[in-house]
C-alpha cells in the first residue's frame, strides 16, 4: 500500500531540495514543466472531503444524508483505487460508521464535501515527478465559511511533501475542463469575475493556463449569480479525449431558460472551436434528464459531472429511466473497457453539484 511516508520519499526534488512542504511557490506550474493530467491516465488514488458544516447544511437531518451520499460515493470508488477522506479527527469515529474499512482518513479538517473545487489539485512533468498547483480557493467568490476548506490543498501538500505552484489564481477545478495535454475550457463567469480575480481577462487567462500548464484557453460567458459556482464548466462540458467532449443539453434550445441559453452558446463556440493541436472539436451531446426524482432550485441534475477512476467511470442516475440508460450507452461508448457505474446522488445534487465535484484524483507517476 502506499503510504504517507512512501509519498514523501517519492516526492519532486524541487520539494525536498529547496522548499517548504506546503508552501507555496511563486514559480507557476507550466514554468516549472508540469501540467494536469488526463482524468482518465492511471490514478494513485482519489481524494474526497467529509462535508460537516451545520453553517452549510442546517440542523436537520440533511447533513446526515449527505454524509451517506458521499461515503456511497467514496465506498465505490474504493472498489477501483484507494481512497483518502479528508476530515478533523474529531469526526472519525462517525464517519467510520459508514465508510468501508480499506478507506484512509487524513487529519485536514474540512467544512464541505467539494474537493474539486477546494481540494488538492496534482500535476505531473511526464518524468516521474509530481506537484501540486494552487487555485486559493474563497468560497466561491466568499458565498460560503470556507476557514478551514481554503486550507486543504496547503495542509495536503504539506503531508505529502510536495511543491505547491502558485500563479496567484482564485477559483475552482470544476470551473475548468482539461483535455490532459494543451486544451482548456472554461465558463468566464466563474474567472473573469471580481468575486474572485480581479485582473482583466488577459491576465485571467494567462494564470489559467499557468496553472494547468496549458497552451490555449476556449472561453464561452455562462452565467453569473444564478448558483453558488456561477456556472462551473463540469457541470455542462468535459473532455473524454484530447479533441472529444461530452455536452449535456436538451434538443431545442429554451429561450426563457438561461440555463439552457447558455448551453446552447458555450455548444455553438465549442463547435465552432480548435483546440491547441488546431483540430476542430468533437461534440457528443448528452441527455437532459426531465422526469427526475430531485426538486429544488439548486438541484444539479448532472450526468457529465461523473467520476472517471481506474477501470470505471462512476456516475449519477435521477430517476428519468430513459434518460439515465441513454447517458450510461453513451458514458458506455465513451469508455469502452470501464464499468459504467450509476449512483443515487440526490442529496449531492440537492447541495448544487455531483460526483466530479466531489472527487479530486492523484495521478500515478
């Protein structure tokens, strides 16, 4: 198994040689030669967050589903690749109630559930070296008490050894899409926004890329203030190889929906769009589930906000029985020799997000 310390022995020499465990570094990530890595390139393991903020989530019994949803999630998961579950220590008794035995637990104490967005986020330079890049994450432009959630990717790369990149960027993972190699998309209501940076577009898109280690950045607006993330690219777009994405949107356009406008505008710029090695993007449409068992104003009913691990790809169903078996075909298609795993996320959903959101992968180097 790997461990801690096997990590630490294994971490970057620029860590070990002249910086910090945990501290960042002026130095960005595509300067010092690393980059993001494919979702779907071997994994060490997946990082998840124990949501258990009563600010967040009220005195109900809410919480209480939610922290179900989240250990069936990382109790999937671990069927594939280990799994790290982040937490103060004070909740380990409760949470090992519900999570399987061969998931470890990491003292980091933690407020909510997104790890994508607040988690750690890997990079690798293709030599066998691996980093850590910074995205300062504020609460979503400070919608959210995110005293200790802002601390995660610093207190993980302190554990770990790793260098931690910093192009001086606030946001989220889940507010940009990847391709693994030079290609980035992305919603510029959830960069190019005050609530979070303040520069210009210019300056915006040169940290992006910065700290993805990416070439070319595909912008379409989205939308701003309509949920907590202003409209996160994963929920709507994700690469399933360099030069293919997956797109979730109904058949005909709404014109009193935003959320459907501004679907059908970030598809038309993609479609319209080449990616760094100049090739023309592949669109596959993903279904619009409609008959669903979730409710709510907030309520993510996303299947492109799915999980790709080591042999699987684990994603949401919502009760649309049409809907849910044409997204697992074509998640099926997609990924051919993964099992297609469809989960009950509603209370995930409920909180505004999904799986992807949820999830935050180490690849292997």
């Amino acid at each position: 198994m790997v461990t801690r310390r096997s990590l630490i022995r294994r971490a970057s020499a620029l860590a070990a040689a002249s910086v910090l465990p945990g501290a960042a570094v002026a130095q960005t990530a595509r300067a010092a030669g690393f980059r993001y890595a494919e979702e779907t390139a071997p994994h060490e393991r997946t990082f998840m967050q124990w949501p258990v903020s009563r600010a967040v989530y009220g005195g109900g019994s809410y919480l209480d589903r939610v922290q179900e949803t989240i250990a069936d999630i990382a109790n999937t998961v671990a069927e594939f690749e280990p799994v790290v579950m982040l937490m103060a220590s004070e909740h380990e008794a409760t949470a090992r109630k519900l999570l399987g035995k061969g998931i470890e637990i990491w003292d980091v104490p933690t407020e909510d559930l997104w790890a994508r967005d607040s988690g750690p986020s890997f990079v690798v330079d293709g030599k066998g070296g691996l980093a850590m890049t910074q995205f300062n994450f504020n609460g979503w432009g400070g919608k959210q008490p995110h005293r200790n959630d802002s601390q995660v990717a610093r207190r993980v790369a302190e554990i770990m050894g790793l260098t931690l990149y910093d192009a001086g960027l606030v946001g989220e993972a889940g507010g940009a899409e990847f391709d693994g190699h030079a290609t980035l998309i992305a919603h510029e209501s959830s960069w190019v926004n005050k609530n979070r940076n303040k520069g210009g577009k210019d300056e915006i898109t040169r940290m992006l890329l910065d700290t993805y280690g990416a070439k070319k950045l595909i912008w379409a607006p989205g939308i701003k203030g309509a949920d907590i993330t202003d409209f996160h690219i994963d929920a709507l777009a994700r690469f399933t190889e360099p030069g293919v994405a997956l797109i979730q949107m109904g058949d005909e356009i709404d014109p009193a929906d935003p959320w459907s406008r501004a679907a059908f505008e970030t598809y038309d710029i993609l479609a319209a769009a080449t990616d760094a090695s100049g090739r023309k993007l592949e669109l596959v449409r993903l279904p619009e589930p409609i008959d669903i068992r979730g409710s709510g104003n907030d309520f993510v009913a996303s299947y492109v906000n799915y999980y790709v691990c080591n042999g699987a790809v684990i994603a949401s169903h919502f009760g649309d029985d049409a809907a849910d078996e044409e997204a697992q075909a074509i998640l099926s298609d997609r990924y051919p020799g993964r099992e297609i795993v469809m989960l009950d996320t509603d209370p995930v959903g409920e909180a505004g997000g999904g799986i992807h959101c949820a999830t935050h992968e180490q690849p292997k180097v």
